[in-house]
C-alpha cells in the first residue's frame, strides 16, 4: 500500500508539459495515474510525445513515468521507457530472470548485503510491459493495518511486504506488485485499505483493480463487495465530512 506522499502542488508540472501530460498548469493525466505519482508509484504505460535529450528528438515514446525527490527537495520526473535489453540483477541467476520472464512466479524474494554488509530482503519483480526487473525492498513496503475494516494480523502484514497472497475474512484476497499502477492486486474490483499514521486512520479507496497475478477471477464475485468495504466508505465519509465519491471525483477534475 502506497499513501499520498506529495503534494500535487509540488508536481513537476512544466516538465509534464514538455512530454504533453501537463497543458497550461494543467494536468492532463488519469485519476489512476496521478494517484500513482503521488504515492511514488509508477504511471500505466502512457504515450509522451516530443521528448528531447542530449540533441536526440523523440516524435513519440511508450513509457511509464514517476517521480523522485532529489538532493534539493525537489521532485524530478523519471521516464520508464520499453527496454530493448534487460539489465538482470546481479543477485538473480538466469534460471530464476527467466522464471520472472516467463511469467512462471509473480516474484522473488532475495536476500542481498548493502554497502556496510548488513543482510537486506529485496522483492523482485519483472514488469512486461517495460521489460525491466523491479526491485522493492521489503523493509520500505508499507502493508496496510486494515482492509475493509478487517485488521490485519502481523503474519498478514508480513507476507503482504514479501509479496505473498493475503486473504481476509470476507473472501477479499490481495497482495503487493510494484509493477502495477495500483500497487496492489485483489480478486476484487474494489477495496479500502487503511494504514495507521499519527494515531488516526488514513484511508485509500481502490477502484478497478488488476486480477491476482495469473489467476482468473469471476466478474461477478469480483464486483460483489462485503460489509466491510461499505462500511469502511461510511467511516470515510464521517471523517472527511463528505461522501467518498465526492472527495474521489475532486481527486480527478483536473483528469481528462
């Protein structure tokens, strides 16, 4: 689970503008993908159009994009295009980047040394549409304390940062993906996730979430929704005053 970690005021927004995804001050991205750059996630594969670097023009490119804070504060916007190389992780063997290619395992779960020798846990992923691993490290990945108003229990929250499939009790299963623009797949189309921060609930609503990884799942078991996730929607509703569908639509006026 990724919160709201900047501020659209701090956006890039004349960098948007030059790849065409800003126009006038304005943004011109999805809900989905500027919840994404506000997590600190990565956008869907989006088309940028009129790129420049180094004396190089690019009429039209495929990419994902995101951002990250650099040594002043500020946030800088990253390009994810489709490699037409993969650089492996050096901790990974052929056997196993091939497993990921191939779509065999969602993910792997390393375990590597930093630069002072300590022992670190990295989540490895394979992304196809931008043919390139993700690395998380499980450390930095936020589980959530609850799901549809279900606490979750500490080995829940484990295996959700090691990648792994968690289920609750109301049949919502869900599990960590950095390569998804979410950055959470479910069985479900919908869900609400809440993380403990400052001694009070900070809530995400999800809406058209990606499958389980491989898995096929019923349309209609997937829009039905349990008590739980209305009753989270009502617990939103109450602390923000409004509905959540108010507060969903002024995430998105600036969308197209």
């Amino acid at each position: 689970m990724n919160p709201i970690t900047f501020h659209e005021n701090d956006l890039p927004v004349k960098d948007l503008e030059t790849i065409g995804l800003a126009s006038g001050g304005q943004l011109l991205l999805n809900v989905d993908d500027l919840k994404a750059l506000l997590s600190g996630r990565r956008t869907s594969l989006l088309e940028l159009h009129d790129l420049e670097t180094d004396n190089i023009k690019i009429k039209s490119i495929n990419a994902k994009i995101s951002l990250k804070l650099n040594e002043s504060g500020k946030l800088d916007l990253l390009i994810n295009p489709i490699y037409r190389k993969t650089d492996i992780p050096d901790f990974l063997n052929e056997t196993e980047a091939q497993q990921l290619r191939k779509g065999e395992v969602a993910n792997l779960l390393k375990i590597t040394l930093d630069n002072h020798g300590n022992k670190k846990e990295m989540l490895v992923e394979y992304d196809p549409e931008t043919k390139e691993f993700i690395v998380s490290d499980t450390d930095k990945i936020l589980a959530p304390d609850m799901v549809n108003n279900e606490f979750l229990t500490p080995a829940q929250k484990e295996a959700y940062r090691k990648g792994k499939e968690v289920q609750i009790a109301d049949g919502t299963k869900l599990n960590y993906s950095a390569t998804d623009h979410h950055g959470i797949r479910s069985n479900k189309l919908r869900l609400v996730a809440s993380i403990l921060i400052d001694g009070g609930l900070s809530y995400m609503v999800y809406k058209g979430l990606n499958a389980m990884f491989n898995q096929k799942r019923d349309q209609k078991s997937a829009e039905k929704l349990s008590p739980g996730y209305h009753q989270a929607l009502k617990d939103i509703e109450n602390q923000r005053g409004f509905k959540p569908h108010e507060f969903e639509q002024s995430r998105s006026r600036k969308g197209r």
